[in-house]
C-alpha cells in the first residue's frame, strides 16, 4: 500500500530543501557583489563621474605654450590648442 509520509517529515525536507536554496543564494549575491566591486565598470567608475560632475575637482592641465591651468579637454584661450 501506499505509504504517505507525515507531517514531521515532509516540514523537514521543506527545511532542507529552503535552507539549501537560500545558501545558494546567498552565495551568488555574493559572488556577483565581489565582481561589481572589484572591477566593474559600475563600482567606482560611477563614483569618480559623480565627483567629476560637482565641479570643485576638475581634472586641470598645465597648457604647454602659456603654463596656465586650464581644464582639461578644454583648449587654452592663448589659442594653442587650435591648428
Ligand atoms: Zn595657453
């Protein structure tokens, strides 16, 4: 005859089976956190575009022809950027 197994039985395989599936879970949200944070292009690279936006540290260059400061990207107004 077919045997049904009890209640006690079946809330433990439930357990089992949740508490393996939340370990493996747990380890791939950790596993994917690591990889952001080591060299994804999201990590700090987001980070760094955040500070450049604010404009008090503009990345300065020294121009070659005046030695003036100017942004960088940007050609100097003593026209040494122009050909
Ligand atoms: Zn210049």
């Amino acid at each position: 005859m077919l045997q049904v197994p009890s209640i006690g039985k079946l809330l433990i395989l439930a357990l089992v089976l949740g508490g393996i599936w939340l370990f493996y879970k747990a380890k791939a949200g950790r596993e994917q956190q690591r990889n952001s944070q080591g060299k994804g292009p999201s990590g700090g690279g987001a980070a760094k575009a955040a500070r450049k936006t604010d404009g008090s540290s503009v990345d300065m260059v020294q121009c070659p022809a005046c030695q003036a400061y100017i942004p960088s990207g940007t050609n100097c107004s003593c026209g040494s950027g122009r050909s």
